[in-house]
C-alpha cells in the first residue's frame, strides 16, 4: 500500500499517513461543510491563476427550475468578481458519476440567469446577510480585490456572459467522468474536477488534500486561433516557452492575468452601453459584442499584441468589407485588416503590432486600452445595426 510522510517541525520523526476512503459520516454533505468552513481547501489559484483565494458565500444556494428549486452545494466568488459554483459528488454510484457534470452545467446555465440584484435579494432574504452590498463586503479589505464598483460589474458581467467557475468536488476522479470534462474542457468550458484525497495517520488523525491529477495537460493543448485560422493565444506551453530562467508557469500566468487586471481596471469606453472586458483565458481577455458579433478578444502572444473580433459564423458579415476604409478612418488605424475570412460570411477583423515596437507594459496598455475603445466605437454600432435588420 502506497503511504505518505508527515514529518515533524525538525523534519525528522515521521509519521505514515495511508489513503482511505471517504466513510460513514463523511458524506456529500460533509464534505461541502468542509469547503464552506475551510475554502483555502480550494486551489483556486491553480484553477484560475492569479485569482486569489476562495471565498465562499453560501451553502444550499436556491435555484429556479419549472416552478420549484434545485440547490448549489456551494456559491462562491473570486476577488475579482468571477462566480464560482462548486458541488460536491461521492463516486459510489456509477450513475452519479455520468449525471453530475451535466447537473452542474443545468445549474450554470440557470445561475446565469440572475442579475446581481437577484443574488443579493436572495444572501439577504434567503441567508440573513446584510448591508447595501453583501457579496462585495465578503471581498472587501482582500489585499488586491476589485473595488466595489469594479466588483459588481464583473459580477454582473460574468452572470450576462456565463463566464462561470464551475468545480467537481469528489473523493476521485473516475475515467469517464475526466473524459466528459475534458471534451468540455476541449470547448472553452471553465470546468474543473477537483479530486479531495483523504488520508489518516495511526492516532485516527485525517488530512485532506486537494489534488487537480490532470487539468494542466489540456491546458497545453488548446490554442485559440482567428477567422483565418492562425494560432494567436496558447492557453498554456511548457515553463520553458512561457517564462525565462528561474520562473514557472504559474509565475507567469499570474503576471499575465495581473497585466489584464490592469487593462480592465483601466480601459474606459466612450460608447455607454458597453461592459467592461472580462478574462478569457491566459493572456487574453474578451470585450463584448451584440450579434451577430460575439466578443473582441485581446491578447498578448509570444511577441505580438492586438485585437480580433469573434463573430456567430452562421451570420453572413461579407457586407463589412465594404465599409473597411471607413472603418480604417473612423478608428485612425491604418492597419485594421478587414477582409473575408475562409469560412462563408466570416469577415477578419483584426489588428496586431509587435511587442518590440509598442514598447514597455505601460506603453502596451496604453496602446491596448486605446486601441480598445477605436474599435468598439467603430465596430459596436455596426453590429447592433445588422442585428436589428
């Protein structure tokens, strides 16, 4: 049998710890009692690098379905306003390993629906909790949270976009399960398996321990490319692509997603009905759009920066193209490529320069957030015409 070492604060008595199963009187609830009570048990920030700890709201949390209400194990958020919705799954029954990934994606899709009045109505009606804002005064005082102001359009914003941290709680992670998530994973979606290994020492002492056994390697696999199929974004490399000597790719995913906390704190918009910029992925981040259009993605990526647009290609856009010089004068870039993508009615909408010549961090978000706003002055009201006809 496989064990463990505890060691002693001298690093010379051990003692053996040996896996065990999760027994009588550790069942599904309590092992959500525990992620409330204790949610650094929660490796949010190698989940969702530079996300800071977890913080969790409630348990039980009430959702709508067809007149009656389904519950959420646990409701959390992240400091920067990113919800986060966890339910927890004992492996015993084989039935329940195949159903809970499509629960949890039924509650996702019903969380959505809320808007950030109706979380409050329901921490204060529903959980006592007080004050004008209670979901901010949970994040408030958190070195590096979003102010109040930022908070809740985050929140607001994920909730419109069902930009959602969605995380599998279990005593293991059994072959189909991780097969099903990774074919989502494989599909933009923000879905973890989080295996919770118990283990126990001679004294019936036990320790938990959180354990993400193969998230990292389909990480490495996902490129994001644009409407002429060019790789732009890599969602994760090898520490030797992604960082000079001595750093890892943790370090640097972190640097990157502290770089577009900048941008989103700092871009502002002239048109009035556009939201701020939300994460994407690492190094990237999206910038709404109405239909037919999607969303701006922004990136940085090995030395370039710039921004593309991601269209619903069921939607034919070849009209744009037409209004590609008037686009160019309108933003005063005179490098916006606007032309036919490969596939029918996709137009490319895109700009990128060298990070060599934009220079510094601060001279590239300075380049980002202006860029930025040219474009959605520009793009924005176009697609909302053709949305509208």
């Amino acid at each position: 049998m496989t064990s463990s070492l505890l060691l002693d604060a001298a690093l010379e008595t051990a003692t053996y710890l040996e896996r065990v199963d999760l027994r009588s009187g550790m069942n599904e609830h309590w092992l959500r009692d525990k992620i409330f009570e204790y949610p650094r048990i929660i490796p949010l920030n190698r989940i969702d690098p530079g996300a800071g700890d977890f913080i969790s709201v409630c348990r039980e949390f009430p959702l709508s379905k067809y007149g009656s209400s389904v519950f959420v194990d646990v409701f959390g958020v992240t400091r920067h306003g990113r919800p986060v919705l966890i339910e927890c799954k004992l492996w015993r029954n084989p039935q329940a390993r195949r159903e809970v990934i499509a629960q949890l994606l039924e509650y996702a899709s019903l969380f959505r629906r809320l808007s950030y009045s109706d979380l409050t109505a329901t921490l204060k009606s529903r959980f006592g909790m007080t004050g004008q804002n209670p979901l901010y005064d949970l994040v408030a005082g958190i070195p590096d949270a979003a102010t109040e102001e930022e908070f809740t359009d985050r929140v607001a914003s994920s909730l419109a976009r069902g930009d959602i941290e969605l995380i599998i709680a279990g005593d293991g992670i059994r072959e189909d399960t991780a097969a099903i998530a990774e074919h989502l994973l494989d599909r933009g979606a923000r879905l973890t398996l989080l295996e919770l290994q118990v283990w126990k020492d001679s004294n019936g002492q036990h320790l938990l321990v959180p354990h993400i056994p193969f998230r990292t390697e389909i990480l490495r696999q996902r490129v994001l490319v644009d409407a002429q199929d060019r790789p732009l974004v890599t969602e994760d490399v090898s520490e030797e692509e992604v960082g000079p000597p001595g750093t890892n790719g943790s370090d640097v995913r972190s640097a990157n997603r502290s770089f577009w906390d900048r941008f989103i704190s700092t871009v502002r918009f002239d048109h009035p009905d556009q939201t701020k910029p939300t994460h994407g992925g690492n190094n990237w981040v999206r910038i709404s759009m109405p239909r037919p259009g999607r969303w701006l993605t922004g990136y940085r990526y090995q030395d370039s920066l710039g921004f593309y647009l991601v269209q619903d290609d069921s939607v034919d856009l070849h009209g744009l193209i037409e209004e590609a010089n008037a686009l160019k004068n309108e933003t005063g870039l005179s490098d916006l490529r606007v032309e036919a993508g490969k596939k029918p009615g996709v137009v490319t909408i895109a700009i990128s320069r060298p990070i060599a010549e934009v220079g510094n961090e601060e001279a590239q978000l300075r380049w980002l957030t202006d860029t930025a706003n040219r474009l959605v002055n520009s793009v924005r009201p176009r697609l909302a015409h053709r949305s509208s006809n």
